[in-house]
C-alpha cells in the first residue's frame, strides 16, 4: 500500500500526516521565514530614470523568495514518496507548492487542495483520516 499523505501549508509551516500500514504519523517543517513586507507603490529614486524600486527592497524580495525555495524543497523531499497527496491550507502556499510539484513531475499524485484557515495538528490529522476516508 503506497502512503497517503495530507498536507496543511502556508509560508510558515507544513504540518504533514501521513497515512500508512504502521499507523499514523505527524511532522512539522518551519520555514523560519521572516514576515513578507511588499512595498504599496514603492520608493522612487529622485533621478528621473532611475530604478523605480530601492536595491534594498529588491535584496528582500530576492531573500523572501530563496528561504520559501527551501522550505518547499523540503516539504517535497518529505512527501516525494507519497502515492496521494491532498494539500489544504490558508494562502496561497498550496498553490505555489503544487506548481512546484508540476515541475517535480509527481503532479498525478495531487489527490485534491482546498482551502482551509488555522488548525491545530489534531484538527489538520482529522480532516486528513476524513478526506482520505471518503475517497475509498
């Protein structure tokens, strides 16, 4: 029996149960990401062709951007052996997270994604045994 796995995400955490013949289990990957701040409108440079955005903001774009690359990279490299996987969460880490699983060539194991807001991880291992339940 292949594992099944659900996953609940956004871009602080994953919590991961998986679903298998030994029972189940619960994991948590931490992206330690420090909050995302987007600029309304930006900063302009007082030369009139200059870079519309100050390098520093670009540098924290660019910084955001590598921290999520390796938070998603190891929650892949955690679900990778799954046979199904639903993703749900608040946000839209799960879609950004299914995009890169397009790219990883697994796209066909995507069992479902919803939307959900906060839980607790016996909140998110319930919805998992439910969901998983019902589409036997």
């Amino acid at each position: 029996m292949k594992k099944e796995i659900g996953l609940w995400i956004d871009h602080k955490k994953a919590v991961i149960v998986i679903l298998g013949e030994k029972g189940e289990q619960v994991d948590q990957i931490q992206s330690n990401t420090k909050k995302h701040i987007r600029f309304r409108g930006g900063a302009r440079m007082k030369t009139p062709y200059g870079a519309q955005y100050f390098p520093a903001e670009d540098h924290m774009d660019r910084q955001f951007d590598e921290h999520l690359n390796k938070f998603y990279g190891a929650v892949i490299n955690r679900i990778h052996e799954a046979g199904s996987i639903f993703i749900f969460g608040p946000g839209e880490a799960k879609f950004e997270l299914e995009k890169r699983i397009e790219h990883q060539n697994f796209r066909e194991r995507i069992a479902g994604i919803e939307n959900a807001d906060k839980m607790t991880d016996r909140q998110i291992a319930a919805k998992v045994r439910k969901y998983f339940q019902a589409s036997k």
